[in-house]
C-alpha cells in the first residue's frame, strides 16, 4: 500500500469554508431536494419489505 | 496535518478487511457485516476527497450511501430472518437450493 502514500496527492486542505451542517442542510433541500425526496421512499419500502420478509408464519 | 494518502490508505484497508470477511466467513451475519466494511470505506474515500477539494457534494453522497446501506442492511437481515426459519442455519455453504 506504500503506492497510495507515494502518490503524488500533497493537495493542501483547504479551510472550512463557513458551518458545514448548516451548508449540507440547505443542500439538502435545495439542489438535492427530489434525490432526498425519493431517499425517504426507498427507506419506506425497504422497511416494509423487511416487515414483510421477517413477518410470522401464523 | 493528515493528508489525503492517509485517509485513502485507511480506507483500503477497511475495504482490504470487509472483502476478508466476505470470501472467508460462512455465517451470512458476517457476510453481510464484511460488506458493510467495504461500504464504508467507501464513504472514508467520499469523505476525505470532499474535504480536501472543499466540495460539499462528496458529504451529501455520503449520506445518501448510509441511508441506502441502512436499507440494505434491513432488507438482508430481514432475509437471513426469512431463511433460518426455513432451513435453521444460515450458514452459506449449506444455502444451495434456490427451492423454499
């Protein structure tokens, strides 16, 4: 693994550039808003596939 | 100050280890387990490359791949459920039938 510490990637870090929640929260529901949207969906269907694997036999 | 090698590095080898556990284990339990590893050092790569090129795009797709891992991890559990009540083990190499 000594290529990875070889590599050629001194990128600096740049500074934080203002408060990173706030900034991902207006993301969030700005230009990621339908993405987030159909995230809740897929959470919703998964847990009643989950529900509906892991029902009883009765 | 760390830089972006040793997270990349860190991330292969949580990836190295989740792979590990994915071809060696028998248990689905810990199939699944190696493959949350690999998922993760996925997003230790998301993670680190945003922070070092101040792109805030690289958290938001990490935290769409948690909600996606969750529900994976949901639905497989749920199935590791679904077939040690069938078969009473969840061992993989004693999973051959495709039949119920």
């Amino acid at each position: 693994m000594g290529f990875l510490l070889k590599a050629p990637l001194a990128t600096p870090r740049p500074e934080q550039a203002g408060d990173t929640t706030a900034s991902l929260g207006r993301a969030l529901v700005g230009p990621f808003a339908v993405t987030f949207e159909l995230l809740g969906v897929l959470l919703v269907t998964a847990l009643v596939g989950a529900l509906y694997f892991a029902r009883s036999e009765e | 100050m760390t830089g972006l090698s040793s997270y990349l590095v860190l991330a292969a080898l949580v990836f190295s280890i989740g792979l590990f556990g994915v071809l060696t284990r028998r248990n689905a339990v810990g199939i699944l387990l190696g493959i949350e590893l690999m998922l993760n050092a996925v997003n230790i790569n998301l993670v680190a490359f945003a922070r070092f090129h101040g792109d805030l795009t690289g958290l938001i797709f990490t935290l769409f791949t948690i909600s996606i891992t969750v529900a994976e991890v949901a639905v497989g559990l749920a199935i590791v459920i679904a077939i040690f009540r069938v078969r009473r083990t969840v061992e993989a190499d004693r999973l051959d039938l495709l039949r119920g």
